[in-house]
C-alpha cells in the first residue's frame, strides 16, 4: 500500500512539475492568463447600494470579449458625467425632444464603437426627419433587469427630461427580475417581492457583497434562497482561483476555439423558446442556470409563475413612474417573451407589445458576433432602422398634442 501511495504522489508532484514549467513557458511565451485579455468589470462598473452596480461616471477603458473565448471585438468605451455611454447631455436646445432608452446590454453596446450603437444610429436618423432637435440616450447598463432599469429610472431617469421612454425588453429579463446574485459576478442586485396586495416591496437593500461563487434567487414565496452547491461551488472555484489566472488555460481555451461544437456546448449559448427568423430578439447570453449547476434544481412551474408574475408587475410600475413624469413610455418585447407576460393587465394598463421584424432574406446569424449572442454592427443598424420609425412615430404624436395644448411640456 505505502509502495502505491509514494508511486501516486511522485507521479501527482511530476504532473505539478510539468504544468509549472508549462505555465512558466507560456507566460515566456507571451501568453497571457485569461482574466489579463478580458475586459474586468471595475473597469466600468461600481458598486451601488440600491442598484447592485452602475456606471461609474467618467469611465474609460477598452471592452473585450467575449469572454473567456476568442477576443471578437476591441472597443473603446466611455462614459459621460451622468454614468450613461455617450456624449454628454447638455443643456436643453429649443424645442428638443428626448428619448431615453432602457435596457441591458443590448442597449448598451459595448461590443461596437458607440457611433454604432442603434441607440446612436436611431438619433442621426431622427435629425433629418424631424423639425426639432432629438437626443437619444442611451441609459442601458450590462447585466440589468427590468427591476434594475425601473430603480434607474426612479432614482436617476427622472433628471433627464425624457419625452419618450423605451424599455427593451430581453429574454434573460424574466430570469435577472428574481435573481440577487449570479456565481462569478462580483456584484449583486436586489430584487423586488411581489406582495399579495400587488404592492412591490424592494429586498436586498443595501446590497451586501455576495461570495463569488454563490447564488441566490427569489423562491416561490419570494424569500431569498441559496441555491448553489458543492458541484456549482467547486467548478467556480477552479475558475476563478486557477484557469482565470492561467497562461496554460488560455492555450487550452484558443485551442477549443477551433472546436465549434465544443465551444458552443461550453460557453453555454442558448437561443430562446420560440425564436423565429422573423424577429430580431434581443438575447445576451444568460448562461446562470447551467453556472449554477443541477444541484440547484427548483420547481419549474413556480418559478416561470413569479417570473411572469414579477415582470408584469415591474413594467406596470416602470410605466407608471414614466407617465408621472408627463413622458411616453413604449415597450419593445418580441412575441414569445410577450405571450409569457400577463399580457391582459399590461393592455389594460395601456402598455402594448411593439418588436423590430427582419427584412426578407436577412440572416439572423450574421447579425451577431460568431461566438457571442450580442449583434455586431451590422445587427445594430438593423435594429435601429426598424426601431427609428416606431419612435419617430411616437415623438409626431407627442408635437401634434404639443401643437394642440402650448402648454403642455
């Protein structure tokens, strides 16, 4: 027995051996652990006791991912005064009309220049078409729920004067409403719990400082739960303490890089229930379920039902905060994410469905990164020639009242 054991541990202390002079001879090498070629999230973010994170104001740096596969875009990002990516607000001109646009990261755009952004896209459009002056804002923040860009708006938007607001709704939307943190992320967010009475109740506040490699979720009574495990646990560990900081791993990850079935099945991209080639779905990858592993198995049923429940709650109040404000509010969800929504109150609350459809013989594929689920350029100005005139619509309305009632704002 003991013979065996020295054989294990000469052949362990070997192993060790071989990968330390490996690893030295990479980093030689010029190789790079993977979290140094990766754009790290204090870069941008902060935390934020109310929202999780936001924006720090008068942030630069360099975005590059996607991660931890090979790097697909470079871009420089900034942000202005206000902790939003673009210019800075200015004064009010004369007759301009503002639009602020919510959402996550498919608002924000880190992956192309923010010239490119359909955000941007959508304000050089509406300059030409209008009489008056328009400022598109872009206030979409990377990892945000729809609770997230209600708080925003409740505690921020409000200064910003908007006459429009739009919500752009993502899949991953219904998850990020009841989720208070996610393995690997280095912040939290609260969550709102729905009560019986429909008043909602914010939880999680001030947002401690989560272990890295925890989860926590709203249960079916809306309680927050852990729901990681040791599986969940161990594989977030190895990353985040050893393959993170490993030259040897990033030649391991630019090897299965040339592996696409490998690379698909690892990064965890999934495509949402009832995508079609007819709509262009916002969808950012939203790998949490599989990072948490099957030790963290929950009812489905109940908990699709507080998912759709909650969200249709938050966009009534998001609504409602928006309309207090004297602005619009439009909500942008394609129709598989609607169907999930308790479409009968939102309509009764005058909140309708509206959802950019492709061109004919446009392929959905090309619209976003090969190895990311973000759109790429060409997906932005997609989106942003479909949104311009549901938009531009809307502001039209909005002058003709003007023109009707002087007063009005």
């Amino acid at each position: 027995m003991s013979g065996r054991l020295g054989r294990a541990a000469l052949g362990l202390a070997s192993l060790a051996c071989a990968l330390f002079a490996a690893e030295l001879g990479l980093r030689l090498a010029g190789y790079e652990p993977l979290a140094a070629l990766y754009s790290q999230p204090e870069l941008f973010w902060r935390h934020d006791d109310r929202l999780g994170w936001s924006l720090e104001p008068g942030a630069r740096g360099r975005f590059r991912g996607p991660r931890p596969f090979p790097v697909e875009f470079e871009t420089s990002v900034e942000t202005n005064s206000l902790g939003l990516r673009g210019p800075e607000l200015g004064p009010r001109a004369p007759g301009e009309l503002r639009v602020l646009v919510l959402g996550d990261s498919v608002v924000a755009g880190f992956e192309v220049a923010e010239v490119d952004t359909f955000v941007a896209l959508i304000e050089r459009q509406l300059a030409g078409r209008l009489d008056v002056p328009v400022r598109v804002i872009n206030a979409g923040v990377r990892g945000y729920g729809t609770d997230q860009s209600y708080l925003w708006f409740r505690e921020h938007g409000r200064a910003v004067g908007a006459d429009l607001v739009v919500e752009v709704f993502s899949a991953n939307d219904f998850e990020d409403n009841v989720t208070l943190h996610r393995p690997r992320r280095p912040f939290g967010k609260p969550v709102f719990a729905l009560r019986p009475s429909g008043a909602l109740e914010l939880v999680g506040v001030p947002v401690p400082s989560y272990e890295i490699c925890s989860a926590w979720v709203l249960d079916a009574a809306y309680r927050p739960t852990r729901i990681d495990g040791p599986l969940s646990r161990g594989l977030c560990w190895l990353q985040t303490r050893l393959t993170d900081h490993s030259a040897f791993f990033t030649l391991v990850a630019t090897s299965l890089a040339r592996l696409p079935g490998v690379l698909g099945a690892l990064q965890g991209v999934s495509r949402p229930d009832g995508e079609t080639a007819a709509a262009l779905v916002p969808w950012p990858v939203a790998a949490s379920r599989a990072a948490v592993g099957p030790d963290a198995a929950l009812d489905r049923e109940a908990r699709a039902r507080i998912e759709s429940e909650l969200t249709t709650a938050l966009l009534q109040a998001l609504a409602r905060e928006v309309r207090a404000t004297g602005a619009d509010f439009l909500l942008m969800i394609t129709p598989p994410h609607w169907q999930r929504l308790g479409t009968r109150a939102l309509l009764a609350d005058q909140i309708a469905a509206h959802y950019v459809t492709l061109p004919a013989g446009v392929e959905p594929s090309l619209l976003r990164f090969r190895n990311d689920s973000h759109w790429n350029e060409r997906g932005h100005r997609i989106y942003a020639e479909g949104l311009a005139p549901i938009i531009e619509e809307r502001l039209r309305a909005l002058l003709s009242r003007r023109e009707r009632t002087p007063a009005a704002r």
